[in-house]
C-alpha cells in the first residue's frame, strides 16, 4: 500500500512540475525576433515604413488588392501618405474604423509609434 502511495505522490509532483515549469512568460521580440528592427525614432519611408507594409498589409499590395477587391493600395508613397488618416486609426484599432490588420491581431506597438513619429515628422519620403 505504501508503494501506490508513493507512486501517486511522484506521478502527482511530476505532472504538478511538468505544468509549473513549463509556463513561462517571454518578451514578444525574443521569441520572435523582428525581421524590422523597431527604431520609431530615425524613421524613413523605405527603411521603416515600406518593411512594415510589406510584412504586415501584403492584402493592400497592389497585386493582392485588385484580386481582393480592395480599394485602398499601400504599394507606394504616394498611396500610403494618401491614406495616412484612414491607415494610423485602422493599425490602432480605432473602434470607428476597420481594424487592421484584418488577421484578427493589432500590429506590434512599436510599428504603431513609428507611424505616429513618421506623421510627426512630415512624412517624408527617403
């Protein structure tokens, strides 16, 4: 009888150790480290902005969105600065605008503020 109690004791301080230990909380960016690196302080066209579309809104492609049926293109400058004040509130999940991306999860906070600094900044296009 002391045995079954034993064997019951350690099966239940293994599963309890087994749930315990293997939870654990990690930063986003080291389990899943950016392609982008997130600068929302030097922040350009090309080497902030356009990495962010191209990883993040590939349904707004000009490729994607004729098929789609989209009518908002985020391939260029000029489309997205055209599209700035429909874009910022949308990537924020306004909720008085769509949210996007339309995957169901709100791109990284620090895409957001390199698009807010980028706004800030005038939008220029380098």
């Amino acid at each position: 009888m002391n045995m079954k109690r034993l064997f019951i004791f350690i099966a239940t301080i293994s599963i309890f150790s087994l749930f315990f230990f293997s939870c654990y909380y990690d930063n986003e960016e080291a389990l899943y480290p950016n392609i982008i690196p997130c600068d929302s302080i030097n922040v350009t066209f090309s080497g902030s902005i356009t990495p962010i579309l191209s990883n993040n809104c590939s349904c707004h492609s000009n490729i994607n969105a004729s098929k789609q049926g989209n009518k908002i293109f985020l391939e260029n400058y000029n489309d997205v600065s055209a599209h700035i004040d429909h874009i910022l509130p949308s990537i924020k999940h306004d909720p008085q605008h769509i949210p996007m991306p339309n995957s169901g999860g709100k791109i990284n906070d620090c895409y957001i503020k390199t698009f807010d600094r980028w706004v800030k900044i005038g939008m220029p296009n380098n």
